[in-house]
C-alpha cells in the first residue's frame, strides 16, 4: 500500500524529529523513517549518554576532594553499574518525550529501513521511499513530494584496527560498558577522544591519547589546545601528539592489546587492556538508493547540498552528519528547520556556520565561536586580542575550579569581534553570550559595557572583551 505525503525525512535522530516537528507545525503531512529508535545517535549512543557519563565522572572526582570545600567524606567508591543505570534513565525519559512529541505533532513513524527509488510506476521523479519494515512485515511504499535524507553517521575505523566490540571498540561499544578497563589507549586526539579521555581518567582509568596531528583538538585556537593539554596532563593523561598509529603492528592476548606508533622517525610500542578508536565520523550514505538520483557527493563522500540544503535533486534536501560540515546534533537541528521552511516557501537565510558555537564537554570544558587567531591572521584581518584569566573570577574561585581563561579575537580596523574562545568552568553553558556577539556583529566594547552580574563566571567575558582595548578592570 502506498501512501502520500508532504514530507519524507530518511532519519530520526536529531535534525530528522526536529525537522520533523517544524513540518507539522507548518501544517505539512510529514512521515519519519527511522531503522531503529527516535532521537538517534545523540539521545541513545552521543550526546546524552556520554555527558551524563562525564557527569557521573565529574562528580566522582569531585568528591575525592571534598575536603577542600570542608566536607569530609571517606571511603569514596565508584559503582559504575549505578552510573550506567543513571545515563539508561535520562536517557528513557527523553526518549518518552521524543515519542510524545512525534505524537503531539501527528507525525508518522515508520520502523524500518528507508530506500529512495528512481523513477517508477509512483513518481515521474527520483524519490518515493520503500521502507523494509523491522517488524518483517511488506515493505511500505512512501510518496513525498519532498525528501530530507537525516541518516547521519558512524564511527571511522582505520585498517588493521578491526572492531571487535571488546577489546578494540568505539565509543558505541564504550558508551554501554558493564565495567571500566583498568587501562585504555585511545587513537584520536579530537572531541569525542577527549571528552572520553578526560572522563576515563575522571573514573581512575590510565589513559593514553595518541594523535596523528601535533597537538589535540587541531581545530581549535592554539592557546586552547596547549591550555587543555597542560591541563589534561596534570590529571596524569598521557598526551601522545605527531604519532602515526601503525595499524598492522597491533597485537592482542587475553590480558592486553598493544599498538605502535612512529614518533619522530622512531617507533614506540603502548599497551593497555583497550583500544577506543575515535578519528573521526563517516556519513551514512549506504544502501539508501542514492544511486537511484542524481544527488552528488563532496570528496569526503558526504552529500552535496546548496545554501538552502537542497541535493541536485531540487526536492530532496539533506541535513546533520550526512552532509560533513560541522558534526553537532545543534547545527543537525538548525539545517533541518531551515530545510523544511524553504520547503514550505518561507524564504529563510542561510545558515552562517561561523556563528555557530563549538562545546566540548572534558574537564575543564572548551568552548569556541568564531575564527581562531590563526585563522583570523590567515584571512587577512589586522587582529587584535582580549584575554581574561578564571583565577581573577570570585565565582570561579568559589566553585574551585579557576583553571582556564576566556579569549576574545577582535578586527583592529573595524573593532568587530571575530572569535571568542574559552576554556575552564561551565564554558559550554556560557558561549551562548559568544553566538549572540556574533550574530548580532558585536564590538568588544559593547559586549565589555554589558554589566554581568557579580559573582558569575560570565564575569570573565565581559572582562576579556574590556582586555581587547587594555580596559580590562580586574587584572
């Protein structure tokens, strides 16, 4: 049986149910397909459990210091089931408001596995969906008049690092461990291998991090990366940069893995009980009839899309992971409610993707909007910089953590702000200041004369903003 609709979304995680939710609300018909649960990596495999892992972690090495904050507490012990249990409950819960929300918005939802078809007896054009049902029944025939591929995308492996779920794994097999290794060597020294890094060694796991580029996170302004690797290895993390992980030397026993890597023209063997694979993302493109259209691929074999996050094929878009770009389940939301008002002829503007806030969720947190220095240099601009320091923050001092500090990367000439970037305490809960800045093309001076409350954390923005133009009061 065949049936009708407005909108086709390939996808239910993230961008695919808000795009989903945005479509009804604009009266749109609108069916989602979704191989296994509502919410996607991000609520079941990414985002959420992971930070409430991270959490757990953070609490954990919080405690151990209480007595620092005058609180005495002995025997403190991990009950990492408990932890595991906590991430499965947050998890349910949100999982239950996805599913009331698909409702509330008479949202079809088809369990299955979606395929665009060319051509054919339904449609004179690329785009009608079959859907191989999970339950084993018929294949259900979809007619969109419009598509949006939301399929996402998996872990990156390297050859001769095979997955094998146990001892060589990704953070999918990670994020559901029964118990913590005594040891783990992590390949990858970006956001997700951080993250993990920072929160195994908050649970007491020996960690080593060995990454291809010269220093973590090579994404982010430079100042940040020395300050977190600093900051990561005072933790006792074994940072391990400019390594190229030689694959086929891996060994495994029954008590440990070993790899090695090529460091300066000299190879180095490591060992430990695991190995988490983390360089990387690939969308997931496979299978889905692609080959059925004329949709076109970036060299990354990510889908090629427009401005308006339209594929050649004019009435099949794509959104998240699928198309590269930055891989963050905010900037999957935001494309798809972009997409689905150019669908219904809204008119909206395109997404600025430099206005975009960044957040990474290790201890300390990282946070960033905007063009790095280096890069701000490279593009010509005549910089100039704004420093602010957490140790000469009274909140900071208070919460115990005064690691850090915020950084402001300004335009000389014409006083806009560029970047901002911060690392320390609740950063991630403060960028969004930052994005404003940006979207709003604020001056450092105006974002300095914003009074912030006092004692707040925030107090560090307006104080780097004032230490673009050597204002700054309190240092």
């Amino acid at each position: 049986m065949a049936h009708e609709y407005d909108l086709v979304i390939l996808g239910g995680g993230t961008g695919g149910y808000v795009a989903a939710i945005r479509a009804s609300q604009l009266g749109l018909k609108t069916a989602i397909v979704e191989k296994e649960k509502i919410g996607g990596t991000c609520l079941h495999k990414g985002c959420i459990p992971s930070k409430a892992l991270l959490r757990s972690a953070e609490v954990f090495s919080l405690t151990k210091k209480a007595e620092e904050f005058g609180v005495l507490a002995s025997d403190i012990e991990l009950n990492f089931k408990k932890v595991q249990a906590r991430k499965s409950s947050i998890i349910e819960q949100l999982y239950k408001g996805v599913q009331y929300l698909m409702k509330q918005g008479k949202i079809d939802i088809y369990n299955g596995f979606g395929r665009i078809l060319g051509p054919s007896i339904f449609s004179p054009i690329p785009g009608t969906i079959s859907v191989e049902m999970s339950d084993g029944s018929d294949n259900e025939m979809l007619i969109p008049k419009n598509v949006i591929i939301a399929t996402g995308s998996r872990p990156s492996t390297l050859p001769g690092l095979e997955i094998d779920g146990s001892q060589v794994i990704t953070s999918d097999e990670a994020i559901e461990w029964d118990e913590l290794p005594n040891s783990i060597i992590i390949i990858g020294g970006g956001v997700i291998g951080i993250e993990w890094a920072s929160m195994l060694s908050d649970f007491g796991v020996d960690v080593t991090v060995i990454e291809y580029a010269e220093r973590i996170l090579p994404g982010e302004d430079e100042e940040i990366s020395r300050e977190l690797t600093h900051l990561l290895q005072k933790k006792g993390i074994n940072l391990v940069t400019s390594a190229k992980v030689l694959s086929e030397t891996m060994e495994k026993s029954d008590k440990a893995v070993k790899i090695t890597a090529e460091l300066g023209g000299k190879e180095k063997t490591f060992s430990a009980d695991k190995i988490l694979v983390s360089v990387g993302r690939k969308p997931n493109t496979d299978n889905i009839g692609l080959q059925n259209t004329d949709i076109q691929f970036l060299d990354n074999g990510s889908i090629k899309v427009n401005p308006s996050l339209q594929t050649k094929e004019s009435h099949i878009y794509a959104i998240g992971d699928v198309i590269g770009g930055l891989q963050l389940a905010h900037v999957a939301s935001h494309e798809g409610i972009k997409a689905v008002e150019h669908i219904a002829g809204l008119n909206p503007d395109s997404i600025v993707y430099e206005n975009i806030p960044k957040c990474i969720y290790s201890s300390p947190e990282v946070a960033s909007v905007g063009l790095t220095e280096k890069e701000a240099r490279e593009k010509g601009y005549n910089v100039k910089i704004g420093k602010f320091p957490f140790k000469a923050v009274g909140k900071a001092l208070v919460v115990g953590n005064a690691d850090g500090f915020v950084k402001i990367v300004a335009d000389d000439i014409t006083n806009d702000i560029l970047g901002i970037h911060m690392i320390g305490p609740h950063v991630t809960d403060m960028i969004s200041e930052a994005g404003l800045a940006r979207v709003l093309d604020a001056t450092p001076w105006e974002v300095g004369n914003s009074v912030h409350p006092h004692p707040t954390l925030s107090e560090a923005i307006g104080e780097a903003a004032l230490a673009v133009d050597g204002l700054s009061i309190h240092i």
